[in-house]
C-alpha cells in the first residue's frame, strides 16, 4: 500500500501541470477564437508543459527513463520546443498589441513574461554547452563542466519560477476569464 501511494504521489506533479494547462487553454479559447488566444496557449504548452516536464523527465525519481543519454536528450528537445513555442506566443501578443496600436510592456505580467523568454532562452543556449564541447572551446569557457552542470540546474529553477511567476501575474485575463466561466456555469 505504500508503493501506491508513492507511485501516486510521483504522478502528482504531471497531474498538476496537465490540469493547469488544461485550464489556461480553455479559459483562453472559451471567449473567442483570436490571434491573442494563441498567446497564453503556446506559452503555457511551452513554458508549463514541456519545461515542467522536461525538469521532471530528467530527474530519475520522476522519469520513467533510466537511460541518462536519453533523459538528457529529451531533456533537451523539451527544452528547445518548450522555448519555440514560448517565443511563438509572445510573437502572438506583440502581434496583437501592434494591430491595436497599443503600448507593450505595460503589466508585471508582460514584463515578467520578457524576462522569462530571455533567460530562458539564455538557460535553453546554456544547456547546450554542457552537451557540445566545441560551443564551450568557440566560446572560450574555461569552468569546469561539474560547476556548469550545477550553474545549468540553478538557473533552471529561475527559469521556471520566472515562468510561473508570470502565469500568476495574469491579471485582468484572468478575472475576465473566471467571470466567463461563472457566469456560463449558471
């Protein structure tokens, strides 16, 4: 009974994370269908899903791979895919703000949102060096890969707190949303 209830709380997390991405994409579709839906779409299947996931697929405790080369390469096309459609949803709302001539970067949330996008980005070209030995020679890094690893884990766990940090700032969308979702339910 015990083995259960660890194997179930193993799971917790993944069952988190597709709840709450389940949630953004229907509060984000349920108004109408539009180029901004798109934004909070992709940036949560990039930065909720696939991050999260990726984090978690590369922890032994939490993958169902033991294989390490395999983990780390997963770990790494999530990564890269997660960031992808992350910098596709920002694309989404710059594009948006520019048809409706309005100014960007005005909410916690937008700002925070940039700052994820780039020191993800950063995290997503950092990842890489650990993996490619000719990007560390080109780019003249002389640390060593054990401080790299540990410097890699570090600024993952900003990325991510960066990432949910911004999905909390949401805001007037969010309050939008809910009182649609309210209202509808009754």
């Amino acid at each position: 009974r015990i083995q259960i209830l660890f194997e179930i709380m193993e799971l917790l997390p993944h069952i988190i994370i597709g709840g709450l991405l389940s949630f953004i994409i229907i509060i984000s579709w349920i108004p109408n269908s539009s180029l901004f839906s798109w934004h909070p779409t992709l940036t949560a299947m990039g930065f909720l899903l696939l991050f999260s996931e990726s984090i978690l697929l590369f922890h032994p405790k939490f993958s169902p791979i033991s294989d390490h080369k395999l983990r780390v390469r997963l770990h790494q096309i999530f990564q890269i895919v997660g960031f992808i459609l992350g910098a596709l949803g920002v694309l989404c709302i710059y594009q948006v703000k520019e048809a409706n001539n309005k100014p960007h970067l005005t909410s916690w949330h937008a700002r925070f949102g940039i700052a994820t996008i780039c020191f993800s980005g950063f995290q997503v070209l950092a990842g890489n060096m650990l993996i490619y030995p000719n990007m560390r020679k080109f780019l003249k890094i002389t640390e060593s890969l054990g401080n790299l690893k540990k410097s890699h884990a570090k600024g993952g766990m900003l990325s991510i707190s960066l990432a949910l940090t911004t999905i909390g700032l949401i805001g007037d969308f969010k309050e939008s949303a809910c009182s649609y979702l309210i209202v509808s339910a009754f």
